[in-house]
C-alpha cells in the first residue's frame, strides 16, 4: 500500500469563531460559497454525527452530486465528515466523471482556532480505502486544490463583512 497524502489548507479569517463556524454550518450561507462557480443546491444538511449533507453543484444544465456524512460535530471547534466524492442523484457512490482515478471517499476534518476577533481554520483531506492508482491521482492533484477551496474561502471573506456588519446594527 502507497503513503497515504494528506491536504492541508490553513487559513486566517478576520472575524471570531463563532461567525466562521456559521459560514460553515448554516445551509443559507454555505450554500452561497461552496463550490464557487457553480449553482450549489443543499438538498439536505442534518448537522449531527451520522447526519447527511447532499449537495447538487450545477453548471447550467450539468450536475455533480456529494454526499457527505458528518462523524464529529463539536460546535463551534471541529466538523469531521466522510465525503462522498461524486454520487448519483439518489446518493449512491459513482465514480468521478471528471477523473476516473480520484478516491470515491475522503476523510475530512476541519478545525476552527479561536483567535480573539480572528479564527484559524485548518482542513484536511485524506482518501479512504483507496487504491494506488486513486493515492496517486489524489496526490497530483493537491497542488491544485488550494485555488479552489481558495476561491471558496474569498466568498466566506465577504460573508463574514456581512454578518460582522449585521452583528454591528443589533448591537447598535
């Protein structure tokens, strides 16, 4: 069996942890950033352990379909789930259309530091039960994957702007 890769992505964000965890957790906003560039369809979000999140991302009349099935929720600290790389529309494991080789399943954990009015969160991703050939696809492609969730992680940038601003006018 190969080395299995690990992702790491580590970004600061300039609001308090409790909002960060929001962006993260509340289907309103998720929606909005992840997957950016696509229309992102929340089917379901049951935010527990064992609890499904079902995700749709189209691009025009394109769909690719997630599922992803919480195994640790510690507000506002930690999510780790099992992700379900590429489904069909009833959930069932497929293989990526995309890339053939890429791990059907990922472990991923995402951490949120508190740090006064600013919050690290660190995400990792490790394949699960994958084959050489899937290892090694996932590996090329971590080089690539900060842009992506990169490009997500500008959109939570700017609704976090909103929800400061929001928390702001109650206090007023």
């Amino acid at each position: 069996m190969s080395e299995i890769p690990e992702y790491k992505f580590d970004r600061l964000f300039d609001a308090p942890r409790d909002l960060v965890w929001r962006a993260w957790t509340d289907p309103e906003l998720l929606h909005r950033w992840y997957g950016p560039g696509a229309e992102t369809i929340i089917h379901e979000f049951d935010l527990k352990p064992g609890g499904s999140w079902l995700n749709e991302m189209k691009w025009g009349d394109n769909s690719m379909f997630q599922k992803v099935v919480f195994q640790e929720v510690t507000e506002p600290e930690k999510l780790v789930w099992h992700h379900h790389s590429s489904t069909d529309s009833e959930w069932n494991d497929v293989p990526n259309p995309k890339m053939a080789d890429w791990p059907r399943l990922l472990l991923t954990t995402v951490v949120f530091e508190d740090m006064g009015d600013k919050t690290k969160v660190r995400l990792s991703q490790l394949p699960m039960e994958a084959s050489d050939a899937e290892l090694a696809c996932f590996a090329m492609v971590m080089s690539n994957m900060d842009q992506g969730w990169g490009s997500g992680y500008a959109i939570i940038d700017e609704l976090l702007v909103e929800l400061l601003e929001e928390r702001r006018a109650k206090q007023g």
